[in-house]
C-alpha cells in the first residue's frame, strides 16, 4: 500500500536516492568502550546513538497549522458530558450516554441474585445498602445521618468464624451485616450514624472492617471532601469529579487542554503558543466561527492524540471502587499531593506528558505518529469490580476482558478517523502495562509499537509466564489475539515501571554512591516462592528463577531451615522484607533483576540506587534494551549461567566496575517520570504558592527523563524505520538532507 507519512522531503524516490550525506556520522561520533555512543549522557547503541548526536541535536522548528474546532454537540451534552468541539461529540460522564447524554443508565452494584446469594456472587461493588446506578457504588443512602458515606465491599457484611486459630475472617457475602451499619446504639459497631468526632475520641464503637475506599474524600468516615484524581487535573480549565473532567465553556478533552473557538486565545496551553491565528473572511457576515486555524511552530516528533470515548479512559477512573487504583497520587486533607506506589502508575504519567508536551499536535495530517489511550491499568485493577465490567464472557481471564477494550478502541479509530490506514497503523503508539506487556495484543493492533514493561520475544519463553490464572493468556484464540510474540524489538519499546518521587533518597544521592561504600557484591530482596515463608505457592513463579537464585546463594534459612548451597557473606539473597531497601540497594555493586508474574519493579529500584542491574530472564528485554547499549551499565546472565552467577561477578575488573557504575550514575534519570511530577509541582504552586519537598529535590534535576528518552527513540524512528523509507512527502522536517536519508 502506499504510505503517506516519511521523512524525506525529496519529491520523488529517484532524487531521494541521489541524495548522498553531507556528513559521516560514523567518523564524526565514534563508538566507546562497548560499542556504545553517547548522546545526553546515554550510552546508546551506536547507530542510535549517532543519530541523535548528529541529526537530533540540530532539529530546528518548522512551521505546523493547528486547527481550532468549533462543533457543537447536541443539548451541549446535557451538562452531563463533555463536548468534542473537533467531532461535535458528547463524551458522557459515568452514567449517562446518548448523543446528547441525556440517557441515564442503570449499573448496579450486584450481579443477578438467586436463592443461594441473595445479593448475587461476589463482586467489588456488592452492595447490601443504596446503589449509586451512575457509579456502581455502594452508600449508607436516605435515612441514614450520613447517606453519602460509603458502605464499602466487606463494610455491609457479616463475617465467618475463622477455620483455624491465626486464620483470617472471611466475608459471607450471602448476609449482610446491616444490624451494625445502620445502628444508632452506640454500644453495638455502627457505621452510616456514627459520628466522626466521637469516633475519633472513642466515645463510640463502628465496625472496624468499614473504612473510605472512595476518592475525593479523606477521612476515616470519608468525611472531608479533597480534590480527587484527574489526567492532569483538568489542566486549569476544568472541575475534576472522581476521574472524569468536567471542562469550562470552550475547553474539550480528557484533561480539558484542547481548546475550541469558544476560549480565549490568551489562555491556549503552551504547546499552542505563540500561534498566529487565522479568523474566516465571512466570520464578520455570519457571526459565528466553526473552526480556526493556528500557525505554531513546533519540532518534530508530532504526536496526536486520539480523544477516545470516555469507556476508554476517564469513566475506568471515574468510577474505580479503591482511590490508589490505577493512578500514580491522590490528594490528602490538605490537598497536597500524596504519590502511590502503583508500579501501573506510569501510563498516568506518560499519558499526562504527552497530553501537555510541545510535540503535541491537533493536526493529524502533520503528525508523526498517533497516540491512543486505552488506561489497560485501570482494566488490570478493576476487572469484576462492578457488573458493567464482569468477565463473565472471558471466563475470568483479565487478559481476555482487555483484549477486547484495545479492539473496541480500534474498531472506534478506524470508523471515526482517516489516519489509521493510511500507514496500517504502524505509526500509532498503544501503551500495554501489564505484567505480560502486550501479549494479549489484539492481531489487528500489532504493527503499531506497543509501550509495554515487558519485552518478552518469545524466545525462549513462548507462552504465558505468569503464575497468576487470571492473566494468563494462553488460551485466547488466534482468531481474536493473533500469533504475535508479546515484544517486538525492532518497532516497540520497554519503559520504566512508575516509582514514587522519594524526597529522602533523592537527597539522600544514593545513586551516586562510590564504589567504595558499596560492601555487599550482590543484592536481592524480594519473594523468593514456595521454599520460603509467606512465599509465592506456584512453581511456575517467576519462571522459577527467584527460586534457583534462592536455592544456590539464599542468605535467609528456607522453610528447612537451610541457606543456599553457595551462600557467601558478600551476596545478600532473603524474602525478609528490608527496613531500609533503598539503603541496601545503594549498599550494593551488583543488584537482582529477575521477573515476578512478568515484569517487576526491580530494575527501576537497582538503577534509581545506582546499583549495577544483573538481569536474568532469557529472551526478555528490559527498559530501553532494544536502543540503549546494556553492556555499558549492565549485566546480563543467561538463566542455565546461574550456578555461576557469583563466579562470572567476581570476575569484572575494578576497571569494568567502576565504568559500569559511572554509566548507571549517567542514566538513572531516565527511570523517572519527573516530567509528569513536574507538571504536578507546577499545580500544586499554582493553587497553594509552594513547592512540596520532592518537588524542590526534583528540580535540581536536569538530565532527559523517561519522556524525554521516549520522544528521542521516536525521532529517530521517524527517520530510520524501514517501512518509512520509501515514502516521499514534501514536509517540513527541521533537519538537514543527510538526516532524511536514514543512516543504519
């Protein structure tokens, strides 16, 4: 098929194939130590790495028409959605639907009851009290001296006894527990009527097992209400109500930043600024302007991004049943900003970046590639929570329910947009953060680069490899995912994992940690499976690699009571959870990179403590493997090398050590989301007029973070993918002719 989007601005493939480079890049950037060259700090693959030094380096601005939209959408959405000026479409909030969003549906709380279970079989939002049908969420309701109150999950229930002494209390959730929720005797656990104030004095008794789950509020009774969690809270243009964006006049999006021809220039975000602005000859005559056209100059990339319906995004926040699900912070009673450690969290902050960056564009015939925002780390935390989004017709798999959400999204992109089939979609971008990545990939997706955490090739490991049935993905048929690997290297990439910004170990400097303060040779502290106490009971855990780490050099006694077979002073290897991990992790040459139920947090944790990371899983990339160059700050051992591990360890020089040390100091950066957390510090200082802690410990920083690294890795794809080179467009490019011609 003929592609439309490249990076050449030779009008024809002949004069394309004349052209020769101005420069050598070969002679100009030469490779280091490991095949590696530099470029900000990075040691990248040499033919990335020269790319970038010599063509990067020098992008200039080019001039991009930005389209301001002026549709208007039916009844203005009934003030219950937001209206998409670009495609006069109502994006209703949870609960509402129609063209205009003047329909309300009905999502209960239960599933269908029978005899048996009354209130229907389990499910997260299983309610014995009032259903909010907008939300699918359960309250104390009319009556009651606190309707709103939350009555949430185990709260309205009564419990079993335990089977066996130490064993935990189960929820029945055939009888409900309303005697001690709605009581107003203040000598029996009440709930919905008790009081908060005498709560806290312990003048009365609540059931213990109630607590506020719901966001927006803080409190043990959800008494004080605080700002709730919104992709870049609403951008200033907008009211933030549970995860769902509530835009002022003229201002559209799941952040509220698009603006329509209703806004005023003067408030248009920074990626639209400064614009020269074109106002239709005949908007004097009929006094109304359907769409306006803004020159900007920008450089490439250019990246748009799809304004989904809401299913796909802000209505899997909105109505979330647990407050740190699927988002990187909440807020708490002061309205500062508390950061999570959901290790999901970093499709938040990509997501939140790209919305806010200066690569954005509206104009998807300039754009380089095209972003679409399916929140799966919502899907991932909320799978059966409400019936609305049962997996009843997946047979329980996550992966499955998933799936068919990134099909949906594609079924919608390809009906209501043109830009899809002009390249099959190898220019659009899908984020998969799952622990197995984007196996479960629908087939019709996969030519697009897919932002996983797991970079598995299949390989060697050629099937699912999580321990967890729920996401197994196994038995999905071929006719909905396809026979894709989960990982493709030469067009996807593995980011970091989200980490919390950590005011004390940011000053603390632990990743600059000298050689000489490291003691211990190796670390490793995490669940080492079933061998072990409170370990993980599946052998298949981990690929079993934990457990042959565990067995050969485990520094704790096993549930025999034994230590490894090659225990060693030196080597730490213990599920014991550490009271300083952090601390023991910049304590440490070489740290454990090994998977969990797929990937894990461990190679973000070794690299954020300057740690060496040794990397064990065969076949399997890890952020930025596939264009940075691992041997420079790495280690990688095969998974049949680990009765040899300490072996090959301690055979690296002083020499090697030390350089390998040195590149980890260079990069660690990039295993940060600061750009999203700077955008955050940048609100918070706007409504309250100071900076908090971790932002002031971030703002020293000035190295490319993981956006950063991102938009550079597309660049150079723009340039050098192969399915672009034969495409000739009379673009702007900002680059001189040599950097148009591909350069590996």
């Amino acid at each position: 098929m003929d592609f439309v989007n490249g990076s050449s601005q030779a009008p024809t493939n002949d004069v394309r194939e004349d052209l020769q480079p101005a420069a050598d890049l070969d002679h100009r950037f030469p490779a280091g130590l490991h095949n590696e060259v530099v470029y900000h700090s990075a040691p990248w693959k040499a033919e990335i790495g020269r790319w970038l030094s010599g063509c990067d380096s020098v992008a200039k601005e080019v001039s991009i028409l930005e389209m301001i939209g002026g549709s208007n959408c039916k009844n203005d959405c009934s003030g219950q959605g937001v209206c998409n000026h670009e495609l006069g479409q109502c994006q209703c909030f949870h609960g509402y639907t129609g063209e205009g969003c003047s329909e309300r549906l009905q999502l209960g709380c239960n599933l269908p009851q029978s005899p048996e279970q009354p209130y229907g079989r389990w499910v997260v939002s299983i309610c014995p009290a009032y259903c909010d049908t907008t939300r699918a969420m359960c309250f104390c309701g009319e009556g009651t001296k606190y309707p709103n109150r939350p009555v949430a999950e185990a709260c309205g229930f009564q419990f079993n006894l335990p089977s066996e002494p130490g064993a935990p209390k189960l929820s029945d959730w055939t009888k409900a527990d309303l005697d001690n929720i709605f009581t107003t005797n203040g000598s029996k656990p009440g709930w919905c009527n008790v009081d908060p104030a005498e709560a806290y004095a312990s003048k009365v008794k609540f059931k213990e097992e109630c607590d506020c789950k719901y966001d927006c509020t803080w409190g043990r009774f959800c008494e004080t209400p605080v700002l709730c969690t919104c992709i870049n809270q609403c951008s200033g243009h907008g009211h933030c109500r549970g995860g769902s964006c509530q835009c002022d006049n003229g201002w559209y999006g799941i952040d509220c930043s698009i603006p329509s021809v209703k806004s005023s220039v003067r408030e248009w975000p920074q990626w639209l600024r400064p614009a020269q602005v074109n106002v239709p000859d005949n908007a004097h005559l009929t006094g109304k302007v359907t769409n306006l056209n803004a020159m900007v100059k920008k450089r490439r990339p250019l990246i748009y991004v799809y304004d989904l319906p809401p299913g796909f995004n802000s209505l899997l926040l909105e109505g979330r049943h647990f407050k740190f699900e699927c988002v990187n912070r909440i807020y708490d009673d002061k309205n500062a900003t508390l950061w999570t450690d959901q290790l999901y969290g970093a499709q938040m902050a990509l997501y939140e970046s790209i919305l806010a960056s200066p690569y954005r564009t509206l104009n998807g015939e300039e754009a380089d590639f095209f972003f679409v925002p399916v929140l799966d780390s919502c899907i991932i935390t909320r799978a059966d929570d409400a019936p609305h989004l049962s997996m009843q017709e997946h047979r329980g798999l996550r992966s499955s329910l998933t799936l068919e959400f990134y099909k949906l999204a594609y079924d919608h992109i390809v009906e209501q947009h043109p830009y899809w089939n002009r390249s099959s979609g190898r220019d659009h971008i899908w984020f998969f953060s799952w622990d197995e990545g984007a196996c479960y990939a629908p087939k019709e997706i996969w030519n697009s680069m897919m932002l996983v955490h797991w970079g598995n090739t299949n390989s060697k490991h050629n099937h699912s490899t999580t321990a967890y049935w729920a996401d197994n993905w196994d038995s999905i048929p071929s006719n909905r995912r396809g026979n894709h690997p989960c990982f493709d290297p030469d067009k996807d990439l593995v980011l970091p994992a989200w980490k919390r910004p950590d005011a004390v170990a940011l000053s603390s400097k632990l990743w600059a940690r000298p050689r000489e303060k490291r003691k211990a040779l190796f670390y490793f502290n995490g669940n080492l499976g079933p061998a072990y106490p409170n370990g993980r009971p599946e052998d298949s855990y981990s690929m079993g690699i934990r457990q042959k780490i565990a067995e050969e050099y485990g520094s704790s006694p096993n549930k025999e009571g034994k230590l490894g077979k090659q225990h060693a002073e030196d080597v730490i290897v213990t599920p014991l959870r550490s009271e300083n991990y952090h601390e023991a992790l910049a304590s440490s040459v070489f740290c454990g990179v090994f998977p969990g139920d797929g990937w894990s947090g461990r190679m973000e944790d070794s690299i954020l403590q300057g740690c060496i990371p040794v990397v064990i899983q065969d076949g399997i990339f890890l952020p930025y493997e596939n264009v940075l160059n691992y041997e420079s700050f790495a280690v990688r051992i095969r998974e049949d090398e680990i009765p040899d591990l300490m072996k090959i360890l301690r055979g690296f020089n002083e020499t090697e050590i030390e350089y390998k040390l040195a590149n980890v100091q260079k990069i660690w950066q990039r295993f940060l989301y600061r750009d999203s957390m700077m955008l955050e510090a940048d609100r918070q200082k706007t409504a309250f007029g100071h900076v908090e802690d971790w932002a002031v410990e971030l703002l020293q920083l000035i190295e490319d973070d993981v956006f950063a690294t991102f938009v550079q890795v597309l660049h150079y794809k723009l340039h050098n993918d192969p399915w672009r080179r034969h495409i000739h467009l009379e673009k702007e490019f900002g680059l001189p002719r040599e950097c148009l011609i591909g350069t590996n």
